[in-house]
C-alpha cells in the first residue's frame, strides 16, 4: 500500500505532532513534508505528489485562500484555524477544502475522522468534474458535428478538406484522411483525401496509433474516415470514435440530406 502524503503548511508544533501520534496509532503508512510558507508550499507541489494539503489559516506571505484556490483543482485541502469549532461556519459544498478549528483536532479520533472527510470530499468533488467534463466534451462534439456537416453542404471545392480539417484540430491528432479500399481486389488502397498537422507527417513509428471507421460500402467499394497520431500512442475513447462515426455519416449522405439534418440538429448528436 502506498503511503499517505501529507504536506502541512506552517501548522503549529502541537498540531503537527497530534497528526503523528493518531496516523501511528492508528497504524498508517504515511509521509509528511513541513513548510512555513505559501511559497514554498507551491515550489512543494510543483516537485512531488501529496494526497493532502494541510494548511494554517494565517501565513506569513498571503492569505491560505490563495492556496488553496491553487492547489484546490489538484489535492485534497484541510485548512486548520484558530476559531472555535461551535462558530465556525459550515462548509458550503462548492467549498474547495473543509476548514477545522485546532481544537477539534486534539484527539485521535478527530484527525482520522478529519482525514476521511477530506479525502471523501476530495474524492466526490473530482467524480463529479470528471461527469461535468465529460458532459461538456459531447456538447462541443455535437458543435463539431454541426460544423463538419455545414462545410460539407458547401458546394466549394475543398469542402471535404475543409471539414476534416476542424477534426484534426478538435482532436489533437497528426493526420486525418479518406481511404477507398477496394475489397476482394489485389489493388491496394488508395487516400484520396488527407490534412496533416502543421510539422507532423505519417511516418509510423512505436507510438503511432490509427484508429478508422466505415464511410460507405458499395458493391466492392469500401471508403474509410481515419486519424493518426503519430507523437503519442492513444486508446481512442467512445466520444471520439461516435464522433468520427458521425462524419463518416455525413461523408456518406448528398447535400440534400446534409442540409436536412442541419436543420434537425439533434440528429447530429453521437449516434450515428
């Protein structure tokens, strides 16, 4: 089991000593790292991973919100004051850290209890930026969708370029291109349409992954929308492949049917 790492930021010596005392006690694996200052604090975490953030309320270069507002996003945070724990306020869930008085954490008790509180706080409050990211990611993959299916409609010349083009950026990757393969034949395929990213080319290496879907399929004519990235290797997630699916569909339809679904926008969600 790996260690609990702790980081304590300018808690007074008793404090500091309770902690000990109650994670042996209660026979934790754990590291603790001490500094007096914000500063080094952040220089702390800009070097190492720690599980927790335990912070005096009062620091001699700013104020602990600043802290946290920083560190927040990236560990649990524990912010220890001098206030009575009958008038401190309670914590309102949108709250970054929770705050504990110094003398509700004199007992052993209190620390671990305090300890699981934060880490379950910490625990709820990345689930659910991971569920709200992922949300917001289909919401710009459904814009994206749109976007491809309006440069396809045009009658321009580069249309098809045009709209791989806003893939390649949306998704980070090296290469996008359209293949036509024909099937049960000895010719090989032939890319008939290709945007590469700016300085990157398809030289396939170890960490090159590939990931392709279907456009259409023809008698033995077989098209597929691919993209390469040939910088880092990738497991390429449900999002991305339902939204290159959603192109394909789209590089399958004729402008009638394209500005049909235009028009009924929710059609151009991830289910294609």
């Amino acid at each position: 089991m790996e260690p609990l790492k702790i980081l304590l930021v300018a808690l007074r010596e008793n404090c500091q000593n309770s902690l000990t005392q109650s994670l042996l006690s209660s026979e934790y694996k754990f590291e603790v790292h001490q500094v007096s200052t914000k500063k080094q604090a952040l220089f702390a975490c800009y070097h190492s991973k720690y599980d927790i953030l335990i912070t005096n309320h009062q620091l001699p270069d700013g104020s602990y919100k600043d802290l946290v507002q920083v560190l927040g996003s990236t560990i649990a945070c524990l912010v220890v004051s001098e206030k009575s724990s009958l008038i401190t306020p309670k914590a309102s869930p949108e709250q970054q850290y929770v705050e504990k008085s110094y003398g509700s954490l004199m007992q052993t008790r209190d620390w671990i209890f305090t300890l699981k509180q934060v880490l379950a706080k910490w625990e709820k409050s990345v689930a659910s930026s991971i569920v709200q990211g992922s949300r917001n990611r289909l919401l710009l993959f459904d814009k994206v969708a749109a976007r491809c299916a309006e440069e396809l409609y045009k009658s321009t010349e580069n249309r098809i370029e045009n709209a791989l083009k806003v893939i390649l950026d949306i998704l980070e990757v090296s290469r996008i291109y359209v293949r036509d393969h024909p099937e049960h034949t000895a010719n090989t395929s032939m890319v008939v349409h290709e945007i590469s990213a700016p300085g990157q080319y398809h030289y396939p290496g170890p960490f090159s992954s590939i990931c392709e879907v279907p456009i259409r399929q023809a008698g033995e004519e077989v098209s597929y929308l691919g993209v390469e990235d040939t910088i880092r290797q990738r497991i390429w997630d449900k999002a991305e492949i339902d939204l290159l699916k959603t192109v394909a569909s789209l590089l399958r339809e004729n402008p009638e049917a394209i500005r049909h679904k235009i028009t009924m926008h929710g059609e151009l969600g991830m289910t294609a």
